[in-house]
C-alpha cells in the first residue's frame, strides 16, 4: 500500500511537470520532441521510474550548500533536492515554472495589516531525517541564523533582515542572549509561523520561498560548520560531504511523499563533484557520463562550435534565456569612481559587441543596456549610454574623462571569476576595448566559491586592493523587479562579505523608491516602478549592463525528466531530473 501511494505521488508531480494527468508508474518515454531548445517549453524524456544516480559537475565549489549560506541560483536548485523551505516554485515546464506553490506549508502565506503581516501553517507529519519533528521554531531559526549572522555565515540575501520590524536590531541567534530570539517572528505553536513586517511586502510568498525558510534545530547548529552534517528535510540526504571535492546524497526513509506534491525524487542516489574543468565537464555531458552541470551557465565557449555545428548534438542543446543579466559594477568607494564623470567615460567606452562575441555570441546572450533583463516584470527598455553598432563612443568617453579631471585617463582594478572562461573571455574584451580611451584595466581573477565572501563582496578587500570594477551577473531572486533589483542596488543589501551590491550603491533615493514600489499593492504601479528605479540605477552609471544572459545547455541521452526553469536562471529543473544510468 505505502508503495502504491509513493508512485501515485511521482506519477502526480511529473504529471504536473507535463500539464497533465498521470501517467502510469514505471513509464519512461520522449516526452517531447528530442529536438534543439525542447526543453525551454515541455519535459523532455519523460519518465516516472525510480532508480538511477543522478549525477552533477562543477568547475569550482560552491559558496556552501549550507541552505541558509548560499546565494548562487544553482545551490537554491539544487539544495531542494535535501532542503524543504515554505513555498517553492512548481516543477513545471515553461512559464508555468514560475508558480509559487506551497512545500513545507499547507497553503500560501495568509497576508493581513496591508500584507505587512503574514502567517504560515505547516503541514502535519514533517520529519527531519533522524526522525524528529519540524516545527515552526526551526523555521523561525533558520531565519534567524541566515539574515542575522553575518559573523559566521555572509552569503545569502538579507531581505528578512531589512523588512522585519526590529531587524535592524537585532544580533542573531550566535550573539543575543534572548531564547525567544527576534521577536517579530510568532510561533505561537508548532505548526504556526507569523511573520511581522515594519511596510507591507506584497512579494512575501516568493520571498518565503528562498532556503533560508529551510528549518535547521538550533541543537544541531554549528554554524558555518554545519554544511559538514546538514539535517535533510528533502527526500535525499547526505551520505557524504567533502570540502572542496563533492558529495553523495542517498535516499531518505523519514521523507513522506504524501506530504511532498512537487518532488518525484526518482534517482537512487545524487552525486556531485567540485573543482572540474568546465571543458571536461563538457566532454563528460556529450559522452553521456554525466547528467547535468550543476553551475547551469552552458558549455564553455570552446565547447559552443562542436555542439552547434554537429546536427546530432545540437538536437540535444537548450538555448534557455536566464532571466540574468552579466554587468560591471563600478564600485563608489573606489577612485575615481566616486566621479560619476569617470563611470559614465567607462559607459561610454567600452564596446559591448565584442564583449558578446568574447562571450560566445548571441547563442549566449544579447547585448543588454538595462539592468533588469526583458524576461522580468517591470522591465522597461531603453538604453541612456546608446552607441553605433555597441562598440563604444570613443569621443564621448573622452569628454567624460575630461570632466572627471582624468583627460590623460587612469588605471583601475578589474575583477572576474578564474574558472569561468566566458567572463575571463569577456573582461579580456573589456579591457581590450578600455585601452581605446586610455583606462588601463589590470584582470584580477579569483576562483567563484569565495567570490563574493572574500573578494568582490567584501568592501574591505575591495577598498584595500583598489578593485575599481566588477564582473558579476545577476539573475532575478523571484520574477518580479523588486526580486532582481534590491540586493544590488539597495543600500541596505552592503554587507561586510558577501555582498552583491558590488557598487556599494547607497543612494536615499533609489532605497526609498524600492521599499515604496514592494509596498504598493497595485500590481501595474509596481511593475511601472521598478522600470523607473532601473532608470534611475543607470543614471547613477554605477552599474554597465553588457549582456542578457542565455545558457547554452547541454541534455544528454540519459538525462530524464529535462526542463527549463526560469524561476532558477533558465538551468535544467534539478527537481524534475533523473537518470536511466
């Protein structure tokens, strides 16, 4: 009987991949064409058979896969494979991915006093993997460890931190000496959370939607350390964990598919590896000994020709928007970009064609002149930095260097991630195209796992080693303008590490029109909002839009259950997948 009803549910949540009923258990099929870009808008290779390995690569390592550490879309992906939070996004194909539905909740949020309070109600029999209880007060700890402890865990966003009332106060779970911990998360009992916002947040189910609603018992905390022994609230859990090198999750028994409507959970086992060459991860996909690359940015530019060109493996590729846009922050704390006349000579100077053909060409992006990429509401288009064919205007970023009383130019620092080679690829061309004007841009590189922890997002490293400009790209934390744009442009978002407003952008006027547009329940004049606050952005020039991301993926013949998300940078739905092998 348990049997029967695990496969009903497998069947269900494939089903609702497809848009359809279920299927029968044990089937596996083509599920749409196998043909080039299937994937962006039905499930490829549909099956509801359990077994298999699924199987992951990844250039670099992580920034941890810690739920309540990580900021990278591809660890969000993937940790729900171990880490239930409040909502999710439906495992679905096409737009229908971008559905917020319920997990660990019963239901979506109920929001009250103008949506600035919003109450969950957990669903009974939640277990983690050693069999105890989740309750409501793990998920207010979660939250609690994730928002307000930067001294030991710096990655992830800081949303709850900035829109709780008394967020602003207080120390986290590792400093304050209050048992209750903050006060405006409620858990009168342990199925009920209550969260108590100082402005409404009409964005809040998305919101609950990120790990860091994952629920951890503060008995088991370790802190940063706790990536080394997670508690798996997910149909898998870890078998192993190694820094640096990978881990392997196995099945957990203590997982209740009868609470569980969107994870078919059909491989045996996970595995991932770290620290991969991104050509032999390439290789690896294309001979079929692997099931996905876990970073979800595409094939390496070497890689691009051979898939393209051959008609065979081209059947097999998803040319997938990410809803991302690659940019160069220029940091304001950074001479002599504290003179908006030296960052708009930057805007003006440099030639985004050949940054695009660095970067692949428009198989992997199209030349972008806003922040927010056309795939998000309330994205606005217009271009206040427009030049003849995106090549730069040579005599207007002079005129700026002049004004910014640099007429001979100056040198800087450059930033990008050492193991992606399409940013490499991209800086080179940055620099490249800088020179033309007389900034001369030095190419500092460093690996992506600590990135952000401990270069680029780390205002104090960035100060001391002159890092002038950043290459970063940013995809949407939910679909809306205010999920893409407030943690790299609001003032509110610079941390001490970890940050991704690279920019260290701090301007009253753009912070308070944010927190203005997230409170406004007008859908239409929300969305009207954040097209003006992009606006705004660019203005500033702190920040050089180069490409709207696309992803190059690769699905080999193993791979089942392939689809596009949007709601996780247009990457494969980590969710959905499983493996014949």
């Amino acid at each position: 009987m348990k049997t029967r009803k695990a496969t009903l549910v497998i069947g269900a949540t494939v089903a609702l991949a497809l848009g359809a009923s279920a299927c029968g258990g044990g089937k596996s099929d083509s599920g749409g064409k196998s043909s080039a870009d299937a994937a962006l808008t039905s499930v490829v290779n549909t099956s509801t058979k359990k077994g298999g390995t699924l199987s992951l690569s990844l250039s670099d390592a992580p920034d941890s896969l810690d739920p309540g550490n990580t900021y990278y879309g591809w660890v969000q992906n993937f940790s729900r494979l171990y880490a239930r939070s409040l909502t999710t996004f439906k495992p679905a194909a096409g737009k229908a991915g971008l559905e917020v539905v319920p997990d660990l909740a019963e239901s979506l949020g109920t929001p009250s006093d103008g949506a600035k309070t919003w109450t969950y109600h957990l669903k009974k029999g939640l277990k983690y993997e050693d069999g105890t209880p989740i309750t409501s007060k793990d998920v207010k700890y979660a939250v609690e460890r994730s928002n307000f402890a930067p001294e030991a865990l710096s990655n992830g966003p800081t949303y709850f931190k900035a829109h709780l009332i008394g967020g602003d106060k207080y120390q986290g779970p590792y400093k304050d000496k209050n048992p209750d911990g903050i006060s405006s998360i409620e858990t009168p009992d342990d199925t009920t959370i209550i969260f108590k916002l100082k402005d409404a947040f009409a964005d809040f189910d998305y919101l609950a939607q990120f790990t860091q609603t994952a629920p951890v018992p503060q008995s088991k905390d370790k802190g940063a350390t706790y990536v080394q022994h997670i508690l798996s609230t997910g149909p898998y859990k870890f078998q192993s964990y190694e820094e640096g090198k990978g881990a392997t999750l196995v099945r957990n028994d203590q997982w209740d598919p009868k609470t569980d409507a969107v994870r078919p959970a059909l491989p045996d086992k996970v595995t991932i590896k770290f620290g991969v060459n991104q050509v032999s991860v390439d290789n690896d996909l294309l001979g079929d000994n692997l099931t996905t690359d876990a970073a979800g940015t595409g094939v390496a530019p070497q890689t691009q020709p051979k898939v393209l060109t051959d008609s065979k493996l081209k059947k097999q590729t998803d040319d997938s928007y990410a809803g991302a846009t690659s940019y160069i922050g220029l940091n304001l704390n950074v001479k002599p970009f504290d003179n908006i006349h030296c960052r708009k000579a930057v805007q003006w100077g440099i030639d985004k064609a050949s940054v695009q053909a660095a970067q692949g060409g428009s198989p992997k992006g199209d030349v972008a002149t806003t922040l927010l990429p056309p795939t998000v509401n309330g994205y606005s288009k217009f271009n206040l930095y427009e030049t003849p064919g995106d090549k730069g205007d040579e005599a207007k970023a002079k005129d700026e260097l002049k004004q910014c009383g640099q007429p001979n130019g100056f040198s800087t620092n450059l930033t990008a991630r050492s193991d992606r080679p399409a940013e490499m690829a991209m800086a080179t061309a940055v620099q490249a195209s800088l020179k033309k004007i007389n900034v001369n841009a030095d190419i500092k590189s460093f690996p992506t796992g600590k990135y952000f922890q401990n270069f680029a997002g780390n205002p104090s490293y960035v100060h001391e080693h002159n890092l002038g400009m950043i290459m970063t790209a940013w995809g949407a934390d939910w679909p809306t303008g205010f999920g893409f744009l407030d943690q790299i442009v609001n003032g509110s978002a610079i941390k001490p590490s970890g940050g991704n407003n690279v920019q260290e952008l701090n301007d009253p006027a753009i912070n308070n029109a944010l927190n203005t547009a997230i409170g406004n329940t007008d859908k239409n004049a929300r969305e009207k909002a954040w097209g003006d606050i992009d606006k705004m952005v660019a203005e500033n020039a702190s920040a050089v839009p180069l490409i709207y991301r696309k992803n190059l993926l690769f699905r080999p013949a193993s791979a089942t259950n392939v689809t596009v998300t949007q709601a996780y940078l247009g990457m494969y739905d980590y969710l959905l997948m499983g493996s014949n092998k």
